[in-house]
C-alpha cells in the first residue's frame, strides 16, 4: 500500500502507519552504541507523538513506543505487550535510565516525528 509501512504484528494481525507523514529524526542506532546525549537529541527534536521503533541485534523482537511526553530531564512513553501480555504501560525515562534500559541497550531502528 502507498504510504503504509508496518509498524508490527500483534495477534497475528498486521498493523500500519502512514509514513508519508512521519520523518526520521534519529537514523539507526546500532546494539550499545546509544549515548544518553543522542537519545535527548533525538527524542526532543521529535517531540511528543512521536514514535520510536528498537529491535534486538539481529533484527527481531521490534518494539514500539509512542512519546507522550517531554522534559529538560527525560521522557514518557506509552506502549503495549511490554510484557508479553498485552498490557498498555506508561513508562517515564531520564535519558541514562532509557539508555541502561532493555529496550536502550538495542539501540534505534529510528525515531520519527510527526510531520502531518
């Protein structure tokens, strides 16, 4: 579909977004290479309604979190299946603790801002 990108799969259902209206403001971020100074600079230049995409080294277990918030000191998200369960979960990270985390240990696949 023109302008439709995958943006994963839950219940083996497909899920998309229209990526026309989406920039990358980060680029790929490879496995322990994300600085806690780059994901400030990342996440504040995309804003809130941003969406951030991680996956593992070798290109699976993608996860998706939508930025809901944003401060001088960090940033809230909200996400699902987390935890496997499908749970909605609202997470708020300083930018080291996001680094430290599961998902800042993978890097960045991107994050894009909304551009409408």
């Amino acid at each position: 579909r023109i302008g439709h990108c995958p943006i994963g799969t839950a219940a083996k259902k497909k899920y998309y977004y229209d990526c026309r209206k989406f920039k990358d403001v980060s680029g790929r971020v490879a496995p322990g290479k994300l600085t806690a100074q780059k994901m400030k600079a990342a996440v504040t230049a995309a804003g809130v309604g941003a969406h951030i995409r991680t996956n593992n080294r070798i290109g699976q277990s993608k996860h998706s979190m939508s930025i809901i918030a944003v401060t001088d000191s960090g940033f809230t998200v909200t996400d699902a299946n987390s935890d496997g369960k499908n749970t909605i979960k609202v997470t708020t990270y300083t930018w080291s603790s996001y680094v430290s985390s599961k998902y800042g240990k993978r890097g960045l696949y991107y994050i894009k801002k909304y551009v409408g």
